[in-house]
C-alpha cells in the first residue's frame, strides 16, 4: 500500500508539537534554542505528516517543529503508520541523534511558536 510510503522527493514537511504548558520550559526552550541552532534528539523522534494533528499536541502551549527532510538518503525517515497503534496520526519516525537546525521562528499566538528546521541527515 502506497499510502503508508513517504513519497521520494527532497523536501517532505514532517510535523511535531511538543507541549510546554510550563510557562518557565515555555521561556526557558525560547531562550536556548535560537536561529541556526542544532536541535539534537537522544531518541527516536515521533512526527507527522498532519500539522493539524501534531498541533493538536501542543495543546495550545509549546512549540511546532517544521521539519523539511530530504527522502532521497538512504537514512531517511520512515513512515509507520501501517504498524502504529493510531493510524490517523500519519507518523514518520526520525532516528535517534538525529540533528534538526532551527532555519526560522515565527510566532503564530502568545503561546505557541513555529520553529522551521532542515533535518540534517549523514
């Protein structure tokens, strides 16, 4: 089934919403990661290939990583959704230590932040 396949193309927009209803991790993410920076997963990364629904998971406070990813390499993303326990949430997972450089922010509301990042894959 090709619906469960990332299509092979340079720039797939994969989407993750991470809450920070915190307003102190809310300031504290804001003021560490800036433009240019690397963002370094430790873990296997859970995206989306659905903004709404990452969004959803920022539960209105935190940060929304746009992530454009190259799926031509080899060590691309893959696409789990055929085997995820919610299949409507379109996941990607991106491997671990995987590293995303922050290309842009924008706020979209008081509370929620768009960080526009290059997944950099070796």
């Amino acid at each position: 089934d090709t619906s469960y396949k990332l299509p092979n193309t340079e720039n797939v927009k994969l989407y993750r919403g991470l809450c920070l209803s915190d307003d102190k991790d809310f300031q504290e993410l804001l003021r560490k990661f800036k433009q240019s920076d690397i963002i370094i997963f430790p873990a296997f990364l859970s995206t989306s290939l659905n903004r709404d629904k990452a969004t959803q998971f920022t539960g209105g406070k935190g940060v929304l990583l746009e992530i454009s990813a190259d799926c031509t390499l080899l060590n691309k993303p893959k696409c789990i959704s055929a085997i995820s326990h919610h299949q409507n949430e379109d996941e990607v997972l991106i491997n671990c230590f995987s590293l995303l450089k922050v290309d842009n922010i924008k706020k979209l509301e008081d509370t929620l932040m768009l960080y526009e990042c290059t997944l950099e894959l070796s």
